[in-house]
C-alpha cells in the first residue's frame, strides 16, 4: 500500500524540525527526565522566536513526552510506575490488533519476508544477550509487521507508544543486562517465532494473542529493570533530629 505523504512530511516547519531533535534528546535522555525546558534556552539553541518553541512544545506535549504547566512553563516526564504500566498496555493492544490485521493482510510474499527477518531477531537472541540489540531488531520486524497491516491509524498510535516505550527503556542498566538481558532474550525468541508462524497461517486470534504475550514480556523485564532504577535513585529519609539534652 502506497503511503500518503502529509503536508508535515513535505515541507517540515520550524517547529516540528525542533520538536523532532528535542525527541531525539528526550528518548535518549540526553535531556533527562523531570527537567525542565526553557523557552528562552531552546529559542537561543536553534536561533528561532519563541513562538515555533512554543509550538513544538505543543508537540512534544501531544506525544507525552512532557507536561505544559500553566505559569511555569513544560518538563520532561519522570519515570512513574503506573504510567509505564498503561503505556505497556496499550502496546499489547495495539500490537495485538496489527497482528490480527497483518494476518488478513500479508501477502505470501510478505510471509516470506517475516520469516526471513525472524532468522535475523533469533539470531541476534542467540549471539547476545544484549537487550537494547534485542528491542531494536524486534522492533524492526514489529514495524514490519505494522506497516503491512494495512491499518495506518493503528500503526499511528502504536509508533507513539513505542516512543514511549523507547524513553522508558533507558532504565536498564549494563548489570542488569548482563544479570537477565539472555532469559526475556530467549522467551521473546520463541513467542516471535509463534506469532510469525500465526501470521503466516493467517490465524488471526492466535497472532493477536501471541503478540500480547511477547509485548509482556518485556513487561515484566522493564518492571524489574524500573524496580532497580528506582532502587538506585531513591531519596533518602530525612533523620530525626536528635533532642538536645536540658
């Protein structure tokens, strides 16, 4: 299906070309999570007026990436538990319905290139256990996956919430890679090849399912991956102050 180029592809304006390298940042937590943006700093960064900054912090808002609190001006999101839980469930819900629609859709010469990208993904699995190489390549062929449902405001929502997914992602830590970036590694392994063989066969409430199961599974790695950020960045307890003797 031929893609429909939107006025925002053709000629990108002042603030989206902002909101987009403030993305960048963002996801990459080179701008860190709670900070805030200063209008002024940001005009000055890009040599722009503040209006076009105002406006891709519009953007930015629209996505979730930050918050606009009237009379003090926008931050980043923080790290939040029960956000990080919500985004994880939209993603197995609409990962699951372009699963189900890609089922329907694919053509086998699709078919044939889903399974040659999963030699790809349970190769990567199986030389490494790095979980940032593991998410890229999935998400690679989750993409694939996307685009050939045939769902374009499905595959609209679904690129918001792996945005968020990505930002989220930076909580895991080299050790707890290499403590249990190889088990989530081998579970998805498995589940993927399922879900590409559900597709495949055109067994629409089996792929949905199974994507749902793969997308939980990095669920559950994040939740433990966030308990030990947490762990780490917690604040500690103010003391008692100790009574001074009479």
């Amino acid at each position: 299906m031929a893609e429909t180029k939107t006025e925002e592809d053709s000629a990108p304006t002042q603030d989206r070309v902002i909101a987009r390298l403030l993305t960048d940042d963002i996801v990459a937590w080179r701008i860190p999570p709670g900070s805030w943006l200063r209008e002024r700093e940001i005009a000055t960064r890009f040599g722009v007026s503040h209006a076009p900054v105002r406006e891709a912090f519009r953007h930015l808002a629209r996505v979730g990436l930050v918050k606009v609190v009237p009379w003090r001006g926008t931050h980043v999101i923080d790290i939040d538990e029960h956000a990080a839980n919500e985004v994880y469930e939209l993603w197995k819900s609409l990962f699951g319905v372009v699963c189900r629609l890609a089922a329907a859709a694919m053509t086998d010469r699709d078919g044939r290139e889903l399974m040659h990208r999963l030699v790809e993904y349970k190769d990567v699995t199986t030389r490494t256990g790095n979980t940032f190489e593991h998410i890229e390549v999935s998400n690679r062929i989750g993409r694939f996956i996307a685009k050939r449902s045939n769902a374009p405001l499905a595959l609209e929502l679904l690129d918001r919430v792996a945005l968020l997914a990505r930002w989220q992602h930076n909580v895991y830590t080299d050790s707890y890679i290499d403590s249990h970036g190889s088990e989530a590694g081998k579970r998805s392994a498995v589940l993927y090849e399922a879900l590409c063989r559900h597709i495949v066969a055109r067994d629409g409430d089996a792929a949905d399912a199974a994507a749902r199961s793969l997308i939980g599974v990095t669920q559950d790695s994040f939740g433990q991956a966030l308990d030990e950020y947490k762990a780490r960045h917690a604040k500690p307890k103010p003391g008692r102050r100790r009574a001074r003797a009479s």
